[in-house]
C-alpha cells in the first residue's frame, strides 16, 4: 500500500485538475464509495440509521454525497453541519443543497447520536492540521462520550479521523478513534505512525479516480506479508554455515552483558551461518555459556568489562574474514567504548555492511559532523531519544514529525535510517520509505532493540541489501512480539521470549 503525505495529495489533485479531473468529479466519486463502503457495514449489523458529521471543507463535501447516496438507496440518513450559517466553497454548498435532512445543533446532535447506527466522521481532512476548538470539538467529544455509554455504535472515518495530522500522526484530544478509516485515494502517512495507529481502526483505501500515472513518484508504502515474503533469504539445501554470512557483533559492557546475548542469539535464529561476539575478556565466559554456538573474539581490557584501547585494533584484524559488522548494543559510553566506536568505524574493510545500534549511535552524536567522517552506507536503529541526539533536537519535535525527520536525515547522513516506535519508519539515502504498521507493548521493554539489531545483522549475512534487511528486520521483530502477544499477553513479556518465536514467524511467513 502507497502512503503520501498531505502535501503530495495536494500536488496530485492539483495534477487532476490540470487533466480535466474536477473537484466536484472527485468528491462525488469519493461521497460514492463512502457511501458503499458504509452500507456493507449498515447490513453487516443489521442497522439503518446514519448520522454524518460533515465540516465545511472537501472532507465535508464528501460526507455529504455519501449521505445522497445513502438516502437514495433508503438508509436513514441525517447530518450534522455546523457550519452551516458561515461561508463555504461553491462545491460544498451544492452539496449541502442537495442533501436534505440537516441540521446543526448540538442538543439535536445528542438526539440523533442516541439511536445511530453509524457515525460518519467528515468533519475535517487533511488540510487542517491546527487545535480543535469550537462546536467541531464539541461535537467530536459529545460522539465520543456517548460512544462510550453505546460500544455498538460504529465509527467510519472519512479519509482520516478528524484531528490527526495527516503527516505525523499527532492527534488533538478530542480526536474521534474510528472503527474504520476509508482513505480516499491513497493512503495518508499519519494513519500508521504516532497515535494514527490507534486512533484510525481499520484502514481501506477506495479508488476515487486519480489517474495512475500521477502516483508513479510516491517513494514510501507500507511493509507488507508479499513484500517480506519477496525480499526473504533464500536458503538452498546445499549450502553450509559460510553460504548465510559471517556476522561480527561487538557489543556487551560490565553493566549490559545481555545486550550482546540477544544480539547473538537473534542473528542466529534468524539464520546467520556464523555469528562472532567480540567482547571484554571477562564477559566471555557467561556469554558463551548462553550461546554456545557462537565464536569468540575476547578483547583485551583495561579493568573488568570494559575493552582497552588496544581492542580496535584486534577487531579489525579480524573484519575482513566477515561479511557484516553489528557494533554498539550494550557497549556503554565510557572513553574507551568511543575509542572502540571511532576507530573501527574510521578503518573498515570494503563492501563490509555495517549495523550502528544503541550506544555507538550516541557516540556518533557527540561528533560533530560525524556524518562527513563515516561516509558508507550503514543501518542506523535510533529510537526517539537516540534521534534527538544525533539530529541535534528534541524526543518531542522527532515525534512531531517521524515520517520527514526521517527522509531528512537519511538523505543528509548518506544512511539507512530506522526510527523505531510505534509505526516504525524505514528509509533508504535515495528516500525510499517503508512503514511498518504495527505497534505493540511487548517491544517496550530492554533488550528488544538488541534483538532487532542483531535480526538486521542476521539478515544482511545471508545476502540482503542494507534497506531491505532493515525492512524486513522490522516486520519480522514486529510478528514475533504479536505472536507472543496473542499467546500471553502483553505484559511480562521478555526480550528473550522474542527470539524462539523468528524462527516460527519465518517459517510462516514462506508457507502463507
């Protein structure tokens, strides 16, 4: 599934019109299959009473025909309009003229909203992206309370729930948390990142008439079964460990020795023919007897846990026997693990492909213009907090906008970005973009970025490019937490628990 932002909905319908497509011809086509897709939904519950919330916009305008439509095919339609004594555009006002039976009260509202089936919530689209105030915000907190007190009453968006932003997903309080969302044309990025994921339910996309050749540029969709399954490793019954890829981890620290456990055993399970942990010396031991099918790269150290200077030196007279280097889960950020973090990352070998996670990313942060030091292509996994630091900005302001901070950096760092959390964001430099739509608590626990990191490293052993390892790793990470999710809940569920379940998620995803 395409997604775009609302400025390049913008742009195509502008592209529509210069064709000879009108806004009435598109509104029109999308009030019809607004219209269709609510009466499927009418006859699955047996019901007949519509309440359309209609602004004053072409979201509006849509609700509109859809409740022509809907009238004429015999529903019980009525329509909630509170604009209805201020100016509108010429197309909204003949559709409002052709509806009938509205009204723009909020007292009437409770009244219909006491015996409605449906809710069809055209109150505002993708050009509004400001604070609800006023009777639109009333209204929207009214449907909510009494869908509260009425669970049967069913709520069907119109291209996206008014009060999310189109692009980032942010959402207003009093935004209505649909059933459905019927986006209309393509669908609209905000719906699968941020709080869209919560708040839009489950989301279509109707064709309303744009002509094919106007969407070739999109660059970003959504990370799908057939696209995983396409980009999945292929493993020959005739290969051996080396046909899948050596991996090379450094990772692990005294305080974080589990980072580099999972990071192994994630490699592993995911089919990595041979994974190296390089770690401090005294740590070997306890991790080995996790992972006994790992190899091991002691590193020499300056007190217990913690790698000397020397140590860069021993790893990179080992890379050039590996095909991928995974460096930073559970390093911590003392002087020498940055030492290790620059020294490696300034001498690497040609063509190795290189995962940069967790304490190596915020390393990097306190380099100015590191960027312009490492200039190969590598996977970075920041979350949030990690991508204020190296973007020089705030959690909050990364949140306000994950889909452009993240086609920004990528194409400034010259690096394949992941920008995980709910709705993770994949993006290549070029600016290929892949959302994952998932969010799940059982990823918000330690440990399951290491996990990830070291799914991605897995991946990219056994032949995958450095943007579709980072995809898949995503997908794949995001159906082991549902599975366990589905079998013991989301809570108390552990990094660990992660790692059994890719071997089973993978074996399905080929036979599907």
């Amino acid at each position: 599934m395409e997604i775009i932002s609302s400025v390049q909905m913008r742009q195509i319908e502008d592209a529509c019109l210069k064709q000879g497509i009108s806004t009435e011809t598109l509104m029109e086509n999308a009030g019809r299959v607004v219209a269709v897709f609510a009466r499927h939904l009418l006859e699955e519950q047996n019901g007949c009473r519509v309440l359309i919330l209609a602004g004053a916009g072409n979201n509006g305008g849509d609700g509109l025909v859809a409740g022509r439509y809907l009238r004429s095919w015999g529903e019980k339609v009525s329509i909630f309009v509170p604009f209805i004594d201020t100016p509108k555009g010429k197309t909204v006002q003949g559709c409002l003229e052709a509806s009938g039976d509205i009204f723009a009260g909020l007292a009437e509202l409770e009244e219909h909203l006491a015996d409605a089936d449906l809710v069809i919530d055209a109150l505002l689209g993708t050009g509004v992206n400001r604070s609800l105030e006023g009777i639109y915000k009333e209204a929207l907190q009214m449907t909510a309370n009494v869908r509260n007190t009425r669970p049967e009453m069913q709520v069907l968006a119109v291209d996206l729930p008014s009060g999310l932003n189109a692009d980032t997903g942010q959402a207003d309080d009093a935004c209505l948390k649909a059933d459905f969302t019927l986006s209309l044309g393509i669908a609209k990025q905000g719906l699968f990142t941020h709080r869209g994921l919560e708040l839009s339910g489950a989301v279509s996309v109707a064709d309303i008439g744009i002509p094919p050749e106007l969407t070739t540029d999109i660059q970003a969709v959504l990370i799908e079964k057939d696209w995983a399954k396409s980009v999945l490793p292929v493993r020959s019954p005739h290969a051996n460990k080396g046909s899948f890829g050596r991996v090379m981890i450094v990772a692990g620290s005294d305080r974080y020795i589990g980072a580099a456990i999972l990071a192994g055993s994630a490699a592993m399970r995911v089919g990595a023919g041979l994974v190296t942990l390089s770690l401090p010396k005294s740590l070997t031991g306890a991790v080995a007897s996790r992972i006994p099918e790992a190899t091991y790269l002691p590193l020499p150290e300056v007190s217990s846990g913690t790698a000397d200077n020397s140590a860069a030196r021993l790893v990179l007279s080992e890379l050039g026997k590996y095909d991928v280097l995974l460096i930073g889960p559970g390093l911590g950020q003392t002087g020498y693990s940055a030492r290790l973090v620059t020294e490696v990352l300034s001498n690497l070998p040609v063509g190795l492909k290189v995962i940069i996670d967790a304490d190596a990313l915020n390393i990097l942060s306190a380099i100015p213009d590191w960027w312009l030091e490492y200039k190969f292509d590598a996977v970075l996994t920041p979350h949030p907090g990690e991508m204020a630091r190296l973007a020089k900005t705030t959690t909050e302001a990364v949140q306000s906008d994950r889909f452009g901070l993240c086609q920004k950096f990528a194409c400034k760092w010259g690096k394949t970005l992941i920008l995980k959390g709910a709705g993770t964001i994949v993006t290549s430099p070029q600016g290929e973009t892949l959302c994952n739509p998932a969010a799940n608590p059982v990823l918000a626990s330690a440990g399951t970025g290491d996990v990830l990191a070291g799914i991605i490293g897995g991946l990219l052993g056994q032949g995958v490019s450095l943007f579709e390892a980072a995809g898949l790793g995503v997908y794949l990470h995001s159906l082991a937490a549902e599975a366990l999710r589905s079998e013991i809940g989301d809570a108390g569920v552990l990094a660990s628990d992660l790692l059994l379940k890719l071997p089973v998620v993978i074996k399905g995803l080929k036979q599907d």
